[in-house]
C-alpha cells in the first residue's frame, strides 16, 4: 500500500484546496532523494527556510540545505499528522507529523516535528512557501538505532 502525505485539519477554520494539494506534493517530494531542484521550486525565489540550526535565503541556499539534509540519510519518510490554520483564509499555518529516517549506515529513526509555514500565491495562482521553519530534536539523528 502506497504511503499517504494526507494530513487531517483539525481545525473548523477551512483552509484552501490548494495549500491541501500543496502539502502532499511537498512532503512525498522531500522524501524523494534526488529531487533537490524540485523540493526548492516549491518555495518563492525569496523564501526563507529554517532548518534547525541551518538558514537558507533564496533558491539557491533552500538548494543547498536540501542537498545536505540527505548527506547521511538514504531514505525518509514524512508523515504530516495535523495542519492548523491561523484563521479563515489564513496563509499561515502549523504543521505536527513524524519522520522515519534510515541512514546510510543501516541505523534508523523516527522523530517527531512541528513547522510553521507561511505561503504567497505566485502571478500563476500556484501556492509557494515564502516562510517555512521545522523544529524537532536533532538529538534523534545522533541516537540512531
């Protein structure tokens, strides 16, 4: 059976269709190894992406981080759990899920993570992060079974 990047959306605040479709796209393309120039198109050419400690600032930087976030890891697997909306219309919003990560070495672990993301639509209506920050604890990586 085929993982799902469904996520519910506890909230009776609605939240566009697009930032749902958004979401799923976005995490099945950062679990794909080789998609580094695709998981930055998903951002505008100004966003700013905080990695733990790691920022990145334009294309070309969410590049870079994104290259290295697969440094020591041969596969992930996203499963975004809850999206909360900052109210109606909102283009803010935080995100709750869990991570499986297999690194190169055969360890492996699962970590917890919360993000806050902040969109734009470009001038072809299309969805965009100009704001995206993922907190969890780096710790897991190091603790790796």
């Amino acid at each position: 059976m085929a993982h799902s990047y469904t996520s519910s959306y506890p909230s009776s605040t609605p939240i566009d269709a697009g930032i749902k479709a958004y979401f799923e796209a976005f995490y099945k393309t950062s679990d794909t190894p080789d998609a580094h120039e695709e998981y930055a198109g998903f951002f505008t050419k100004d966003a700013t992406l905080v990695m733990g400690l790691k920022v990145g600032k334009g294309y070309d930087e969410i590049l870079n981080i994104r290259k290295g976030m697969w440094a020591q890891v041969a596969s992930r697997l996203h499963s975004p759990l809850k999206v909360y909306p900052f109210g109606e219309g909102a283009e803010e919003v935080m995100l709750h899920g869990k991570v499986a990560y297999t690194l190169k070495d055969g360890r492996k672990a699962e970590v917890d993570w919360a993000a806050r993301a902040n969109f734009v639509k470009n001038e072809s209506g299309e969805w965009k992060m100009s704001f995206y920050q993922v907190y969890l604890d780096s710790a897991a990586m190091a603790n790796a079974k």
